[in-house]
C-alpha cells in the first residue's frame, strides 16, 4: 500500500500532491498546485467534501503484485485483492480513529472513477487508488 497525500490547506505544506516515502517517513513531491477540483470531477455523485477537504489522504494498492504474490492461494486470481481491502480498510480506520483524536473530520470516498484518479497521479500500471479519505476541520452547526 502506498499513500498520496493531496494537501491544500496544511500549515507549513505547499498546495500541492505529495507521495507518502516510508522508508525514509517524508512526502516527495509529485505535482504542483491543488488538485481536488480534478478529485471532485472523479468522484461519482455530489460529494462537496472532496473539493473542501484540507486534506485528502488516497490510499494506493498494486494489484498487479499482490496478485502475483498470492497466485497459488484460492480463490486464484483474487485472493491478493481480498488483502487489498482488508489492508485499506485497517488503514483507513487508523486514520479516521487519529483525525477524531485531533478534533478533525474525515469522510471516506470508495466512489470515484479509478482511471481519473490514476492518471492525475501519475500512477504506473498496476497502481490503483482503493480510497480518498478527506479530512479538514469538522463545520460548526447553529443549533
């Protein structure tokens, strides 16, 4: 699982979209400028919070080696992708669990068009997102 994170108001972050190197725990640039306009375009349906997010979190799979990996395990062909989504599930939770300890929302995306998403990222076949998970300072309610 890989991360891209998409900050777009973040203190001491510029607008722009950065990949999560863990191995050496920093963000390394990968385009310029704010593009959630272009996430909210992939999202299916009316979705406001992509495009209000101060953050957006994808979570980044590759399928094409987790299926290799788990080629001899049944199901053949899907088992890998089972892992997939436990592992996006897991992190996803994780992170939901930490934004609600910093007083932050987060609303977790699962609906937008794949190859969007890939192709504004630059991501290499194989890599494909499996979430957006936005998050941003909870709106006050008048009540």
């Amino acid at each position: 699982m890989d991360i891209y994170v998409v900050a777009a108001n973040v203190e001491g972050l510029a607008v722009a979209s950065y990949h999560y190197d863990a191995a050496q725990h920093r963000l390394c640039l990968v385009n310029e400028g704010d593009i959630r306009a272009v996430l909210s375009d992939a999202a299916i349906g009316e979705q406001s919070w992509v495009n209000e997010a101060a953050v957006i979190m994808i979570l980044v799979a590759n399928f094409t080696a987790m299926r290799k990996h788990f080629h001899d395990q049944s199901p053949i062909g899907v088992r890998g992708e089972r892992y997939i989504y436990i592992e996006t599930g897991a992190i996803s939770q994780n992170i939901h669990l930490q934004a609600t300890d910093l007083g932050l929302g987060m609303v977790l995306v699962g609906g937008y068009e794949d190859l969007k998403v890939q192709q504004r990222l630059n991501l290499v076949d194989g890599l494909a997102p499996t979430a957006l998970l936005c998050l941003g300072r909870k709106k006050r309610t008048n009540k």
